[in-house]
C-alpha cells in the first residue's frame, strides 16, 4: 500500500466477485451490510475496496478502506487537479472530477484529490476519504 493512509479498514462480504483493487463500493441494494460495484453511478458510497475478491473465494469477503488517505482508479474521461473534489465515475468504481452546477440531482463526493492525474483510465489518484453530497447537475 504505497501511499495508502488506511484510518480504517473493515472485512465485507460483496455479492459478486470485485475484479480490482482501488475502486469505490457501495451498498448492496440487494443484500442488507454487503457491499457492490456501483452499478448505474446508483448507490451508496462506503469506501474503496483494498484488493480484489480472491480468485476462488466462496465468501467473497474483501477489505474496504472506509477512511484514512487511499489511491483511486481515475476514469480517464479528463484530467485529475490535486485539490479536485471527486465522484464516483463509472459503473467499475473509478472517479473523476466533480463538475458542481446549477440543479437539483443529490451527488455522492468522495473525497477530495491529494493527488493529480492525468486523463488516462486506470491511473491512480491520492484521495483524503471525505463523504459528503452537494446538489447539482
């Protein structure tokens, strides 16, 4: 864990195998206390999943970092800025750079980039775990 700050990390069990570290989860809207890839950006973020579900597990148990300095995937659709406040930007966990504007939708920020990146999928991103929603579109 290179730049890993982990303030906490807890063991969840996931409903479907999580083929990355490095990704944020959410809450399973399916399984009460099991954690999901975002599926639809839809969801309630936890926190980032610490490696991927192990090749054979019948439980499919991982650690998640629910707090603490963690690295990001990015999504690569642009540039990452140290600074940036970061969402959730695809399907697979990985983020980009929160673009606030005028509306109504609830968005789900992350954390905010200690890091920068630039637009290439894949590219890790130092992030302070800091949850919060703004509103916008």
């Amino acid at each position: 864990m290179a730049k890993q700050t982990p303030g906490l990390l807890k063991s969840f069990a996931a409903d479907s195998a999580i083929a990355a570290a490095n990704v944020c989860v959410v809450m399973s809207a399916v399984n009460p206390g099991n954690i999901t890839l975002p599926a639809a950006l839809a969801g309630k973020f936890v926190g980032i999943a610490a490696e991927p579900t192990p090749t054979g597990s019948s439980t499919l148990q991982i650690a998640v970092q629910l707090s603490g300095i963690a690295q990001v995937q990015s999504d690569g659709t642009a540039a990452i800025n140290a600074g940036d406040y970061l969402v959730i930007g695809n399907a697979s966990g990985q983020v980009k750079s929160a673009v606030p504007t005028g509306g109504t939708n609830v968005r789900e920020i992350i954390g905010i980039a200690l890091s920068s990146a630039g637009a290439a999928a894949g590219a890790l991103v130092d992030v302070l775990i800091q949850p919060m929603v703004y509103l916008g579109a």
